[in-house]
C-alpha cells in the first residue's frame, strides 16, 4: 500500500480506497473501523438482495453490505482477498464487502469533483464527487444512505 | 460526589418510596379503609418527606409539607372527618407534593400558581374558619443539625466513665449538667423571658432516631440555655432495658420567642416526649445545679473547651441499645459506652443517628439490610456473563468435535461448568430482576390526571404489583401502560351520565394487572366501559382506506384493526389522546421488544388490552433448528411439542397448503424454510421434523424444520443496533461454533404465511477458499 500526498494549501483529510470490481471507490477514514478478512455471513431473510448478512463481530451482530450490488452492480464472489470494510454509518456500524483494499488517500476537499449526471439514481444517492488522482477516477461513497431507513419506531 | 449529595440522592429514593406509600394510603382511604393505621402512614409519609427535605433546606417543598401535613394531623385526630372529597383533595395534593420533590431534585417546575392553590385549599379544610396557618413560620430545620450529628460519636464525651470501670453492677449513673451557649454564654444580661422547659422523651423518640442532644441545640438557638439532666430514673444496669428512655431534661431557656416557637423545636418529636413548657423558673437553677454539679460532668464539659456538641452517655445507650442488648455477658456491656477512647461500637451501631436522623427513616432491623449498587456495574456483568455463556458453549462444542467421550472427565468437567454458568446467569439475572410496581405505581395519578381532562369518573385497580421482571423490560414498560390505560379510559369509559344510563355505576373501574404466563410477563389493562364499537371502527377503516369494504372481517379482527398505522377513532384531537401517536406505535414499540399485544372486547362490558413480554431481554432458552442449510433458534417458550410427521398425518388443504393431523385437531403446516426465503420449493414434511408451536393468541401452527440440533440458553443479540427489524426474525445470537444464528419470531412467521409468499433472497453464497 502506498501513500500518495497532494499538497494544497487547504485543509486536508484521508480516504480509504478499495475496489469493486474495475472500479474504485473511498470512504473517510475516520468513519473506517477496521478491515477484516471475508468470512460466512449469516442470510437475512425478507432482505434486499444486496444484505449478505450478518457476522459476529466479537459478540456484536454485524450486517453485511455487498457494495457491488448495492451500486447496482452484479454481486461480488467472494474470494480470499475479498475483505469487508467495518464502518460507522450514522449511529450503526455496518460492514462493507469488497474486492480489495488499494491506498490511503490524504487529499483536500477542492479536489473532489461532483457527480456527473448518471442516469442510475442509485450511483448518484450513494456518492459524494469523485476525485481525480494520477488519471485515476476514485469516487467516494457517502455513507448515511448505504443502509436502508430504519422502520421509524416512535415511542 | 460529596457525602451529603450521595445522602440527598438517598433521601430523593426515599421520597419515591414515601410518595408510593403516601398515595397507596391516600387510595386505600379512598376505599373506605381510613383506620387509624392507614391515616397514620399517609401523615407519616409527608412528614418524613417534610423532615428530611428540611435537613436539606428544600424551603419550597417543606413549606407545602406543612401545610399538606397540617391537614393530615387534623385527620388524623379527627378534627377534619375524612370524606370521598377530602381524600380526593389530599390526593391531587399528594400529586402536587411529588412535583415539588421533582422540583427539589431538579426534574422539573412546580406550578407555583398551582401550588399555591393546592396548599389554600389544604388550608382552607384544615380550619375553614380560621386564618390560614402562618405558612412563612414553618420551622426549617438546617443541615448543620446533620453535621453536628454526624460528628458526635467522635466527641462522645462520657464523664461517668469511672463509673462505668467500675464492676459493680448496681452503680447508678450520675447525672450531669451541661451548659450549652453556644450563642452567648457572655451575655450575661439575661433579659428575655425565663421559661422552663421539661422534656421526658419515650422510647418511640429514639426509635425514630431521634436525639435529646438536636432539640437542646435547636433550643439553645432562642436564646442561652441551661439544661439538667434527671437520670434518676435510671435502673440498674442489670434491669435496664436498652430500648427504654429514662431521662428526663429540665431546661431554663432565656428566649425573646414565644411559646409557639418553642414548641416548634419539638415538632418532630411530637407526641414521643412528655414536654411542659412552663414560663418563669420552675426550679431554681442555682440550687438545682448545686445538686447536680456533684457528678463528673463538669469535667466533661471542660475538656471541652467548645461544647458545641453534646451527647449525653445515658442516651447514647438508649440510641444505639444493639451494643449493650446484643452482648452475651453483661459485664461486657459498658465497654462499648463507657470508652471514650473507642466511639466506634457507638457510631457504627445500626441506629446510627447521624444517618438515620438525615433521612427519616424506619431504621431497618438487622438481616434486612440492602445494598445499592450502580446498575451499570450489574449491566456489565450481566453481559460478562452473556459472553461467558457464549464462550462456554463454544469450548463444548470444539470439545465434541474431538469426539471426547461423554463420560469422560473432561466431558464431565465441561457439564458441571455448564451448569455452573447456567446458575451464574440465573443469579445475575435475579439481581436484575425487579418488581413492576415501580412502573405500576406512577400509575393512579396518570388515571386521575386523564379522568379529570375527559371528565370522566375512574377507579384504578392493580393487581400483581410485586411480579418481577428484567429491568431492562421494565424500563420500556411504562410507555405502553401509560398508552393503554389512556385510551382504556378516553375511548374505553363512558362519561358518568352515559354510565348511568346504562345502568352502571358512574365510576368506572380500570384494571392494570401483571402476571407470569409460561415464561413471560403479560400486562393486561381493562376496562368496564361501553367495548369496542365495532361497526363504527370498521366504517372508519374503511373510510381511511386501511382495508377494502368488501373484506369480511371476524369480531376479532375487527377489534384489532385499532392497531393499523393512522388509525384513531377519537372524534376531536383530545389533549388526552389522539395526537397522532396512536396504538399502532405501542404495537411497533412491543414487538421491538420481543413483544405482541391484542385486544379482546365485549360490547357494553369493556375491553382487555394484553400485552406480553418476555422477562428478560438478555438471554433465551430456544431450540436449535437446521433450516435449509441454515441454524435457527427457536424460542422454547413457543414450543408445545416436536415430533417427526407420519406419512398419514399430513393432509394436504387447498391447492399448495397442508396441515397436519395432531390427535384430534388440524394444525396448518409452516414451511419455515419457504416462509423465510431460504427455499423456493418445500421437501415433503415427512422428511423433516415438526415444532407444534403455539403463537401468542393461542394459535397453532406445526413449523416444518430439516433437522433438531438440540436445547440451548442462547444470548440475545439486536439484529436493529446495527441493522433493523427483519421480518419474521426476533433477534440474532452467537452460537458455539462464533457464526450468528438467528432467533425465530414465531408469531411472524405464523403470520408472513398468510400474506402470499415472499419473493426468495439471493441464494446463499458459500465462502470460496
């Protein structure tokens, strides 16, 4: 893993970079836990397609995303450098499924760009901009909308 | 925190209990149940509540006490008769007393204007002809009162201790005289008024922990005092009764007060002292000195060169009576008194004044003692624990995997640490476990406050008050109680004049009862009011395009259309109910908790709400299951029988459904597989084996699963902390082998079959290597 600096004079903040698929993806690493190697999640019944499940994350019930499928795209196979990325999203933590880990990425925020005009709905809910590095096209995901609204439970 | 907040936040526990105690008196004087006793208890209450609050100067609160109190001792000695409208009144009063103690712990405003009315109209029945009671003059009494207490044992100053070497056993004490000016011992113009004052305390005084030493204080504040002690009453050691009074205390005050404020000093000791309170010198001091000066206590006095605290050896024996009554030899007796070198035995006796003074509290006798411990220090172990049960399992089953014999001593090890755990967790579980009369008695006010905005008469009825359960569950509780028995009393009773109408008695009666039924706690909350209208609950939803008209629909499901989301029949937005939050929300906010209710209803008779809940929320005896491929736990609770079907006990019904002949009835045939996605076609049940589960309205259901790992107590973990409520899944749990299993909502999964089957999840994906 290699660690690319950008200097700017704005404030600057590191990402985490993985892939899925042909593609890259970030999230913050401030809201990243930890990166666990992949392993047999339980099946969620009467879930969405892309809920793999969920895993015993040292005595915590931990839901498992396939970001793949969650973007729309065909469901990951796992493979042994599948990992899934533990991350806090909101007040929960969820674990992110993908292909393989690849950069720390320190950067400032006037280099993310916005979301092109997609016409998948889902791609554009799901990310912040997109940031240009070394010809790579990195988009990062935002995180509140990932999981799918808690049924309000109103007292 | 400091030690006088940690003894604040014990008095505002007290308050709690006192408060609890005040309104069940209140209730059962409502009941016609005003005897002596009960009328005693509820004066009792508010005066502890009006002691304690003054050692703390909370003025607000004591000065409504008072007044609350005054009214009460008039009951009490009959000068005000107690009427249904008096109780009505103390009761509101007792409501307007526990804001003012919320106020006091800084929950919360009191309503002054509310307050003040309150404590007109208790004026105004203690004495309507009278002036109003001189409220401002409520005696206060201050927290050094405490401090000076709490720093006696230390300053026993015992000058009979010669006396009590001594091994003769038929010594008689010897009176002392002590001179307490604090306040000016040098002003020698002695101007005011001379009044005599005799104070013969009973034993119900120190019983009460109590203390001559606090009153001669308190009177040296009106102005210089000179006290003498008569202990001639005193008996031999070997006929004295620890527990008894002897002494009697003359005291020449020079005050400017008057009688009244005199009298106040001993408010608290009211009628557990003789007490003369004469103006002039009764005796003369000089002589009466003279006599008394012959014992040690001078030189008592002396060696204090400030004798701000005073406590005299005779009562120090009568207020800590365990020393001298528990020792077996009486010879030993006056060591514990008579050394003071040693004031411990007298500081650390049970009746220690110094706290049991602050509080106001029945000293509890020995072997009754509790303690209170943080409950987030119980949390933590109660989850230790939950993760020891875990690991436990998890040892058993690599131990299984070598295929160790069962009888061999590493088996049997491993059995007895099962055991072991099993009643850990028990024993952990019950330090939890706690009576719902905390939730049940914020109750009776809750009824009263609705009965009043709705204009309604009610009675509130509580049965199984001391029926235990998990904190954890109790803590949620309360939001649904409150919700049923607001609408028990808003829809449920009809207004007096329709009651009367119909032949009932204009009050109605709601009943909150709780109890345990096969392993779980079930609330149920019901009323004698007109029932559910049915046709106009069915119009409505109807009219809200809830269900289509031409559904046919049974009494039952009728009746519990009332819990579909924006649902509300009531007619105008009430301040009571009706804004929107209706009993959908208490539907969602049980089942959150592993929970379901219903409603049962008879025209003209009334409806029951029932609510049940599982006892705890931390652990779950459950059968483990195999369903395709899948471990499922289900909850033992639910479980009537297993048992694998016969070939001719499976009758098919229908076009795809089946049901399966046990004895004499039929029971549908669930495919828990299907109902839950993880297949899209059922092997024939013939193959598999059947749970006979019984769902929370009594209904059966036969689930079909692949196979029957075996009996296990199971953890209880949220799927929703991290996640949300899955349908058909109650929550999830951590097996032996680490993997998540998850635990099976009976109830949902006998009601996802009547909707039409899910669409089937993604096929589950098998780790590559």
């Amino acid at each position: 893993m290699s660690e690319e600096i950008i200097t700017t004079g704005a404030e600057r903040r590191e990402l985490i970079s993985f892939r899925v698929g042909e593609q890259e993806y970030c999230v913050d690493i401030m809201a990243v836990r930890e990166i666990r190697g992949w392993s047999p999640a339980t099946t969620l019944p009467q879930s969405p397609g892309y809920m793999r499940g969920v895993i015993n994350l040292r005595g915590a019930v931990l839901p498992i995303m396939d970001l793949a499928c969650r973007l729309g795209m065909p469901v990951i196979e796992p493979t042994v450098r599948s990992v899934f990325i533990v991350v806090k999203a909101g007040d929960r933590m969820i674990g992110m499924l993908v292909d393989a880990v690849s950069d720390i990425l320190s950067i400032t925020d006037d280099l993310v760009q916005p979301t092109p005009d997609l016409a998948c709905d889902a791609v554009r809910s799901f990310i912040r901009g997109i940031i240009s590095i070394d010809g790579r096209m990195i988009s990062e995901i935002s995180l509140d909308r990932l999981l799918p609204e808690r049924e309000a439970l109103a007292a | 925190m400091d030690e006088l907040e940690a003894i604040k936040v014990t008095f505002f526990q007290e308050c709690e209990e006192l408060l609890a105690d005040l309104e069940g008196g209140l209730l059962a004087m409502q009941d016609g149940n005003d005897d002596g006793d009960t009328v005693n208890a509820v004066f009792r209450a508010v005066h502890s509540i009006k002691g304690g609050a003054g050692a703390f100067g909370l003025e607000p609160l004591v000065r409504f006490a008072h007044v609350f109190e005054t009214l009460l001792d008039a009951v009490r000695s009959n000068e005000v008769p107690s009427t249904p409208d008096l109780v009505a009144t103390l009761l509101r009063a007792s409501d307007v007393l526990a804001d003012h103690v919320s106020s006091a712990r800084g929950l919360g405003v009191v309503d002054e204007a509310v307050s003040a009315a309150m404590a007109a109209e208790l004026k105004a029945c203690t004495d309507p002809n009278a002036a109003p009671a001189p409220v401002a003059a409520a005696p206060v009494v201050e927290a050094p009162a405490f401090e000076a207490v709490s720093a006696a044992p230390a300053e026993v100053l015992i000058g009979a201790d010669d006396a009590l070497d001594d091994d003769d056993l038929g010594f008689d004490f010897q009176p002392m005289t002590i001179t307490i000016d604090e306040q000016a011992a040098d002003v020698a113009a002695a101007v005011g008024n001379v009044w005599t004052v005799s104070i013969r305390p009973k034993s119900d005084l120190y019983r009460k922990a109590n203390e001559t030493a606090l009153l001669l204080r308190e009177l040296a504040r009106l102005g210089p005092i000179e006290a003498a002690l008569d202990a001639s009453a005193i008996p031999p050691l070997d006929q004295l009764d620890a527990e008894a009074a002897y002494a009697t205390w003359t005291v020449r005050l020079e005050t400017e007060e008057d009688e009244n404020a005199i009298r106040e000093v001993f408010e608290f000791v009211d009628g557990d002292c003789d007490l003369e309170i004469t103006r002039g010198e009764a005796l003369s001091p000089d002589a009466a000195l003279a006599a008394l000066l012959a014992g040690p206590a001078p030189a008592a006095v002396e060696a204090a060169p400030e004798p701000v605290v005073v406590t005299e050896a005779p009562v120090e024996i009568k207020a800590a009576p365990e020393p001298v009554a528990a020792a077996p030899v009486v010879e030993a007796a006056p060591a514990p008194v008579a050394a003071p070198v040693a004031p411990a035995p007298v500081a650390a006796a049970p009746a220690a004044p110094a706290a049991a003074k602050t509080q106001q509290i029945d000293v509890p006798g020995p072997g009754q003692s509790v303690i209170r411990v943080d409950p987030e220090r119980i949390d933590r172990l109660i989850d230790l624990v939950g993760e020891l049960v875990i690991n436990q399992a998890m040892l058993a089953q690599r131990v299984g995997e070598y295929g160790i014999a069962p009888s061999s001593n590493l088996a049997m090890g491993l059995d007895e640490l099962e055991q072991l755990t099993r009643e850990i967790q028990d024993s952990v579980m019950a330090i939890r476990a706690q009576p719902v009369k905390s939730v049940f008695q914020r109750m009776p006010r809750l009824v009263r406050e609705v009965a009043s905005m709705t204009g309604k008469q009610a009675r509130l009825v509580m049965d199984g008050e001391n029926t235990e359960v998990d904190k954890t569950v109790i803590e949620r509780l309360s939001d649904p109680i409150t919700h049923m028995l607001r609408n028990a009393i808003d829809h449920g009773l009809e207004s007096p004049e329709e009651r009367k109408a119909a032949g009932k008695n204009p009050e109605g009666v709601v009943k909150l009862a709780a109890l345990h039924r096969s392993g779980r706690i079930v609330i149920e909350v019901s009323d004698d009011g007109k029932g559910i209208n049915r046709e106009r609950v069915h119009s409505i939803a109807i009219k809200k395009g809830l269900i289509s008209p031409e559904l046919q629909l049974t009494d039952e499901e009728i009746d519990n259309l009332i819990f579909l989301p924006g649902f509300s029949t009531a007619d105008k937005i009430s301040d009571v109910s009706g804004r929107g939050v209706g009993m959908d929300v208490v539907k969602r906010s049980v089942q959150a908790l592993g929970g379901r209710i219903s409603i049962t209803s008879r025209p003209g008779q009334g409806s029951t709400f029932t609510l049940s809940l599982p006892l705890t929320l931390a652990v779950l005896d459950g059968m483990v299951v195999d369903v395709a491929g899948e471990t499922l736990v289900v909850p033992l609770a639910a479980i009537v029988e297993s048992l694998r079907p016969k070939p001719e006990e499976v009758r098919p019904l229908g076009p795809v459904g089946s049901v399966l002949a046990v004895r004499d009835s039929f029971v549908p045939l669930i495919d828990v597989g299907l109902t839950l996605g993880y297949r899209e076609a059922s092997p024939p049940p013939t193959e598999g084996v059947v749970l006979l589960v019984e769902g929370e309205d009594g209904s059966r259901a036969a689930l079909v699963a692949d196979a029957i790992h075996g009996q296990r107590q199971v953890v209880i973990k949220s799927l929703e902390q991290n996640y949300q409520q899955v349908d058909g899944v109650a929550a999830a749990t951590i097996l032996g082998d680490g993997r998540v299993a998850l635990i099976l909502d009976v109830d949902a999964v006998i009601s996802l079959r009547r909707r039409e089957p899910p669409r089937p999840v993604e096929p589950t994906l098998i780790a590559a290597e």
